[in-house]
C-alpha cells in the first residue's frame, strides 16, 4: 500500500520513477519510528518520575499529620500533669 501510495504521488507530481525517493521515505519512516520509540521512553520515563514524586508527597502528608497527631498526645500529656 506505502509503495502504490509514493508512487501515485510520484505520478501526479510528474517526477521520474521514484525508487530513490521512495528508498529515501523508508529510512526517513524508520527515523520516524526510532523518533517515537525514543520519545515513548522519555514519557514513561517521566511518567515514573512523577509517580515517585507523588509517592513522596503523600508521605510527607502522611508524616505531617502523624506529628501533628504525636504534637496533640504531648500537649494533652502535659496539661494532664
């Protein structure tokens, strides 16, 4: 289907036969995956970043409140004495 669609516009440009262009739009179709292969990456790569992050700002959320909670029980203990 890719070769009968360069060569239909190959045709309609009225270029000569384009098996250069063509060999030229396969390896350029091949950048083009290696292209999305490495940006593929780098978003997964960031995905997992910002997952971490994530993690560590629900922990830090989570040790807030535990002090704020250890904090009341000491207050709470002193006023009792």
């Amino acid at each position: 289907m890719f070769n009968i669609l360069a060569e239909q516009v190959c045709v309609s440009v009225r270029q000569k036969p384009c098996s250069a262009r063509l060999t030229s739009l396969r390896s350029n179709q091949f950048k083009y995956k290696d292209s999305i292969k490495i940006i593929r990456k780098q978003v997964e790569k960031y995905e997992e970043l910002l997952r971490e992050h994530i993690e560590k700002i629900e922990m830090a959320k989570q040790n807030t409140q535990d002090a704020e909670i250890l904090r009341d029980k000491v207050e709470s203990l002193k006023m009792s004495k």
